[in-house]
C-alpha cells in the first residue's frame, strides 16, 4: 500500500519522489491541511473507501497514511473484532 500511496503522492499532488519515505511527517512531504483534503478524496474516489481529511492530517508518517488505508481496504474478516469498515463516499 505504501508503494501505491507514494505514486499518488508524487502524481497526483507533485511531491518529490525523494521527499517521500514510510517515515517521513507529512510536513516533510508538503501535505497541508489543502493537499490532505485533495489527499482524502483522491484515496476515497481511487479505492472506494471513506478516509477523512482530518485523518491524513492525524497521521504521523506517510506510512501511517498507506496503514490508515490498508485498514479501510481490508475484507471484514481481516479487520479487528468491532471494527467497522467506512463506507464508500455517498453512501450512508
């Protein structure tokens, strides 16, 4: 998921491929309240999921981002006991 994340990342919102590492803060990788929320819909829309701005910007790594969106895609029989999958976007 990792390897996904940082394509989008350096497609989609023109980070530099060399900014991007499983440890790097979203500061390091220009992610700004703006670029999380273009972030947030680019995951939603491309995999089906609902992750929120506000997520990405909790985040602490962008490897925290590519778990955080592992989780989402995950069957239910993978996640945690009680723990929910978030609807795609658009669906209540």
């Amino acid at each position: 998921m990792y390897e996904e994340l940082k394509e989008i990342l350096v497609d989609e919102l023109q980070v530099r491929a060399e900014d991007v590492a499983p440890t790097a803060g979203r500061e390091e990788v220009g992610l700004d309240s703006l670029a999380a929320v273009e972030l947030a819909a680019l995951l939603s829309g491309r995999y089906g999921v609902r992750i929120h701005d506000y997520e990405v910007l909790e985040a602490d790594t962008v490897a925290d981002v590519a778990e955080l969106l592992a989780e989402r895609r995950a069957p239910a029989s993978d996640r945690a006991p009680g723990t929910p999958a978030a609807p795609a976007p658009g669906v209540s």
